[in-house]
C-alpha cells in the first residue's frame, strides 16, 4: 500500500510543478477600444500577449477582470495582489498605489474637442463653450469644465456611449463633443466616420501605464520587467496597435 502511495505521488509531482500561477489583470475601462464586446478589446488582447509570450512559457496565467471603479479602488485599498491596465497617475491617489510601482507609459491620450468641419470648434478656455452644446457621457467628469457645467454656463447633454456621442454629432444635434483620443482613433477606423475637426487644444492630455502591485512575487515581477523592456519591438503589439487604430498615440 505503501509503495503505491508513493508511486502515485510521483506520477503527480510533475502536475503540480506545471501548475499555472494566477495573475489577476484588472481594467475598469469597458468601452472602446479597450473593450469592444464580450471578447475583444485591446485589454484582452494585451492579457493574451502575456500568457503567449515565449518567456512565460506556461508558467502565469494572466486573467481579465473587469471591475467598476469604486471595487477596483476597494482591490488597491486591501493590498490586493494584481496589474492595472491603461491608468493615469493623477487619476489614482498616492494611498491607493502607495504599495504599487507605476510603469513607464505606454499609450499617449488626451481628451479632445471634436466637431465638424464646416462648423469647426477650436477650445481655447471654458468660456469659449459658452452658446454652444456639448456632448457628453453619462457618468464621465471632464476636468475643468465642472464648475461651468454645473452652473449651467456650459449646456451639456450626456448620452450613454461615445459612438452614440458621434452619431449625434453627425446629425447636428450637439456642436462638439468630449472623447479620448484612443476612442476616437478607434471609432474613425471601424465606423468610417469621415471627415471630422479636431481641436489643436485638447481638454488635457495625459498617458496610460500599468499599476503593478508589489506583491505578486519575484518570478511576476521579473517576467513583466522583461516583457515591458521589449514591448515596444515586439511584431504581435505592432499588430494589435494597428488593428485599434493606435499607433499614433505609443508613448516614445
């Protein structure tokens, strides 16, 4: 009995060395082009760019979870071992991410004005919004404009998606609109949108890293480093940028 016990083990030890370590990556961007459907969108595409990566080799499994805001906030306020996809320092306060390391940036983004071009808005000051509607969306807060809307010196009017922004744009019924870059550049690709005007001054600018939490572990950690030190050459994220519309915007 005894040496069937411990051959059996023996034939299980191999499983158990080739177990897969979970990897929780988590996004609470979950609209385009971050997240087109149930299963596309450039943050799935970047998790698959990290279970296929040759120096993996099998050893992480890196999961997409989708969170809101406040229950992401919840993750980094429990120390929460995971990755946070496409975050903006400034978004983010220092006690959220006091245990977690910022990587460089790797998308460029800004919020820009958009409108069209026989009507062409260019933003220079809140004040230069004044008589004219602005397209918005549901939920979302523009920095620097909230005073204003507030009072009601800007008139906004909120739909529930970008697309649905556009659409309403093109039919004339708002006079600018308020969209990341990213969205816009993904939008124009997919939708054929045709010609529209682009404010030369944006809301704001600001970039897009990942937050690593510091307790995933040397072997994580270590893969990351390497993985994001060759990101910029690798041919699969040339692809998958280019299938977004995103080239433009990769941070030198």
């Amino acid at each position: 009995m005894q040496r069937l016990l411990r051959v059996l083990v023996l034939s299980l030890l191999p499983l158990a060395c080739m177990a897969q370590q979970p990897v929780e990556v988590w996004t609470y961007h979950l609209s385009p082009p971050f997240k087109v459907d149930a299963s596309r969108g450039l943050s799935q595409e970047f998790v698959d760019l990290l279970n296929h990566d040759p120096a993996n080799a099998g050893r992480f499994r890196f999961e997409l979870v989708e969170l809101p805001r406040k229950r992401l906030d919840m993750r980094l306020a429990n120390h929460s071992p995971g990755i946070l996809l496409w975050a903006t320092p400034q978004f983010f306060s220092a006690a959220l991410t006091a245990k977690a390391t910022w990587t460089q940036a790797l998308l460029l983004d800004q919020q820009s004005f958009v409108s069209l071009p026989d009507t062409a808005f260019e933003y220079e000051r809140p004040q230069s919004l004044k008589g004219l509607i602005l397209g918005g969306v549901l939920g979302y807060r523009y920095e620097g404009l909230e005073k204003q809307i507030a009072s009601g010196a800007i008139r906004r009017q909120d739909v529930q998606t970008d697309l649905q922004n556009l659409q309403k744009l093109l039919s004339g019924r708002i006079d600018t609109l308020l969209i990341a870059h990213s969205t816009l550049l993904y939008h124009h690709q997919s939708e054929k949108l045709g010609d529209l005007y682009i404010s030369e001054k944006p809301l704001y600018q600001f970039t897009r890293h990942l937050l690593i939490t510091n307790n995933l572990g040397d072997a994580v950690t270590g893969f990351l480093d390497d993985f994001l030190t060759t990101l910029p050459g690798n041919p699969h994220w040339q692809i998958i940028l280019s299938h977004y519309g995103l080239q433009s915007m990769v941070a030198p």
